[in-house]
C-alpha cells in the first residue's frame, strides 16, 4: 500500500475519532453555555437563537420531569388522610407578641394611596372586624425595573426599595444576593433577611397569602411581591416574581410590576385573579413584604394572628394544601405544598411523624410529575428525606437537577447533596459539594458553616 494511501487512511480515522469524541462531549459542552449568553442571542438574533436552541434540544434536552424517588417503595407507608389531624391541632399555637393594630380606614369607593401620604394605624383589639376594603386601589409612585439577565428577585425588591425612596440598583443588590450572575434563585426568605440585615427598612416573607391579605396591605400602602410560576412557551415553566402593587375587584384583576415582560411605562400589567391564583400556588402562596421598621405592629395586624406565627402559618398551608387534593387529587403542586408544610412543621416541633408525612406527600408530588426546575426554587424536598433516612433520594434528585446548566447553578443542590454524602461517609465529597456551592454563591453561609464542620473532622 503506497504512503499516501495509509496518509489517507490514517487522516480519515483520526477525522473520524475526532468526530465520535465530539458528538460524545457535545451535550457536555452544550449544557455549559452559560445561560445569559443564550438568553443574548434570543434577544439579538432570534433567528440563530431558534437554529441554536433546536441543536440544544437534540443533544442535552431538559426533562420534562423530575424523577420519582427510588427508595418510596421502600419507605415506610404514611397514610396522609390520617395525618389531617395532626397538622390542625397537633402543634399548639402561638400568639405573634407585637402588639396588633388596626389597618388604616378605607372608603367603598376607588382610591390611589400615594407614598408620601402613609396611612396612620389606630389600636384596636385583634379581634375587631377590619374595615372594608374599597373596590380598586393603585399605588403611585411605583416605577417598573426591567430585569437583567435571570434577575428578577432582584430587579422586584429594587422597584419596592425605590418606592420608599430608597436609592438603590438591581446590580447593586444582585451584588450581594446573587453574586454569580448566573445563580437561579433568590428565596423570599433570603431577599427578607438582606432587607432586615442590609437596609435600614424590615421585611417579612410569609407562604399562605390570600388575595384578601394582599389587598390589605395594598390599600394600607404596602407593595405586595408574590412568587409564582411562569410558563414561557419556548423553555416551559419557570419562576418568578411579581410586585403586586394595585388591585380592582370590579375587573378582578390584580395590577402589579412584571420585570421581565414589563410594561416599561410603570404603568403595570393586569392579570386576572383566576390566572395569578393558579400560579401562586405552584409556589405555596408565598410573597414578601417590605416596610419601615417603625410600623411593625401594624404589618403584624395585616398579616392576622394566624400568619404571623410560624407555626400556625405551616398548619394553614397543610389545611389549605389537603383541601385542594380533595378538589383535585391528582394537583401535584397541592401534594408537593403539603410536603412542605408537614416538613417546616418537622423543623418547628422536632417531630419525626412531621417529615415522614412529608417524604410521603413530596414522593406523591414525583410520582404525579413536577416541573424539572422545580428544585431550583424550592429545596424541603431534600430535607425531608434527609430527615428520613433517604440519602440516595436526595442525591438523585440533586443530581438530576445539576444535569442542567441552569441547575449547576443553584447553591442549595450542592449544600444539600453534600449532607447526603456526609451521611453516607463520604467527607471528600461532601466537602467538595459545600465548596461548589459557595462557588455558586460565596455569600451563602450555610455552605461556609457545612465546610467548616467538615474541616473541623480532621482536627
């Protein structure tokens, strides 16, 4: 055979090995693109960015769900419907120690309640019945901040600062709170400790909201911001925030600041209450409120004796949870709002039975089928078989949430897999999850307390 022919040969094979070893690492490379950059090419070019995302599709398509867990067959059987009980008069409860004021009067008719005129609470008992509320308030002076790249928990809390007059910018919040541009959560919780511990305004962030409540606060002056779901007919479901900041019940809309699909006029987007409700209970009715410190009581009064108690708010979710199974048996979200309530509950008393019923309503919610981004919002899943035992459960769906770019990117995946591992006796890598999740987020303390106990080992 001539040298040129082999040259030849030998060319191809190597194309060929180059090729195979290409199509093998393609969903590899694929995944780590990093998603604002994909996000760019949609906004610049959408004509490349369907060709691209096509390519995507092909080669490291998302799931369409979460996985099942593998050890519910094996876990032991907790019958929910006996459980209903427990969660209503298990847990005593306890009376929130503020002392309670009344909202501010309102008339029946329309009104706009403006920031620089804030309404003067009057004592009252916490029984007294409030007053009514009038048919449509919108607050003024609340402007709209077009989001930066998945920077919505930011962008909502700088338009609610910006109403009290407080100068900020979306990036200098995200700054703190999600350093990592490419971070996909920001908890309500952890957007109301910045406020308590960064600004001088304080925050609450509470689950179980209702319509009613939201409208209290909006009438007595208090923007509202909601998490809920969001479907994107191109990429599926997401989540998101909204400041809700206006309502008018003759329309039965809620008026409120949407950074990411605007209008940029702050004019406001309308949804109607039907529409908002089915997406905020993908999120267990939660939202954040934002105030000065001087008028606790009073937010205290608004949110009633049974939401500002941690423990009475949690036996509220799982009422309201089990009463939407009822109505629908097969509403995953409902069963997945129930594990959480029963494993909040779990935190609160101690109390095993708590996050047994817990695992069992979550492996429900699985087995129902959830969104697979699911997890990069809302984490007691994990805790809730940790606390069972169910370690390879938590790693699993750890992993199954890191499989995609968007998930490598949520601190809490890491920092609860490494609990997984540490308890399975692997410390090596349980300190290297910590680690990645401080990589995602060097201002997440809790992975900095997990990897100085690991640390801590070898002393």
């Amino acid at each position: 055979m001539k040298k040129r022919t082999k040259n030849i040969i030998l060319l191809v094979a190597i194309v060929q090995i180059i090729l195979i070893v290409g199509f093998l690492a393609l969903p590899t490379v694929v995944q780590a693109i990093p998603g604002r950059y994909r996000v760019a090419l949609q906004e610049r070019s959408p004509f490349l960015s369907g060709i691209t995302e096509g390519v995507i599709e092909q080669v490291a398509p998302v799931a369409t769900a979460l996985p099942a867990p593998n050890q519910a067959a094996s876990a032991p059987k907790i019958d929910i419907s006996e459980s209903i009980g427990l969660a209503a008069t298990a847990v005593p409860t306890v009376k929130p120690t503020a002392v309670p004021t009344a909202a501010p009067e309102t008339t029946a008719e329309a009104q706009t309640v403006t920031k620089t005129d804030p309404p003067t609470p009057t004592p009252i008992p916490p029984t007294a019945t409030p007053p009514p509320l009038p048919a449509r308030v919108v607050l003024s002076g609340m402007g709209v901040i077009k989001q930066t790249f998945n920077n919505c928990g930011p962008a909502n809390l700088t338009q609610v600062l910006n109403y009290y007059d407080y100068e900020t910018t979306q990036e200098q919040l995200a700054s703190y709170l999600k350093p990592n541009s490419e971070d996909r959560n920001v908890s309500a919780w952890q957007i109301a400790d910045y406020v308590n511990e960064q600004t001088p305004f304080s925050a609450i962030a509470r689950s179980a909201g209702t319509f009613d409540m939201v409208k209290r606060f909006v009438a007595a002056g208090y923007p509202v911001v909601i998490e809920k779901g969001y479907e994107l007919p191109q990429s599926g479901w997401w989540g998101h925030y909204l400041t809700v900041f206006g309502y008018d019940d003759d329309l039965g809309e809620m008026i409120s600041q949407d950074s990411y699909l605007g209008p940029w006029d702050a004019s406001g987007r309308t949804d109607k209450y039907e529409d908002i409700d089915k997406l905020w209970q993908q999120f267990n009715y939660t939202f954040y409120v934002v105030y000065p410190p001087e008028n606790e009581a009073e937010v205290i009064t608004l949110l009633g004796d049974v939401m500002a108690d941690d423990m009475t708010m949690w036996n509220r979710v799982a009422d309201l949870a089990i009463r939407e199974q009822e109505e629908d048996p097969n509403n995953a979200f409902a069963w997945f709002n129930l594990g959480t309530a029963k494993t909040r509950l779990g935190g609160l008393t101690g109390n095993q039975q708590y996050y047994q019923e817990g695992a069992a309503a979550y492996d429900k919610a699985f087995e129902l089928g959830l969104p697979p981004r699911m997890l990069w919002y809302q984490f007691q899943p994990y805790l809730a078989y940790l606390k069972t035992d169910r370690y390879d459960d938590v790693i699993a769906l750890a992993n199954a949430t890191l499989e995609t770019q968007g998930g490598r990117n949520v601190e809490e995946t890491y920092w609860y897999k490494g609990h997984a591992l540490a308890a399975l006796g692997d410390i090596f890598g349980a300190k290297t999850a910590y680690q990645a999740a401080l990589g995602v987020n060097k201002n997440f303390y809790p992975a900095q307390t997990s990897l100085d106990w690991i640390n801590s080992l070898g002393n």
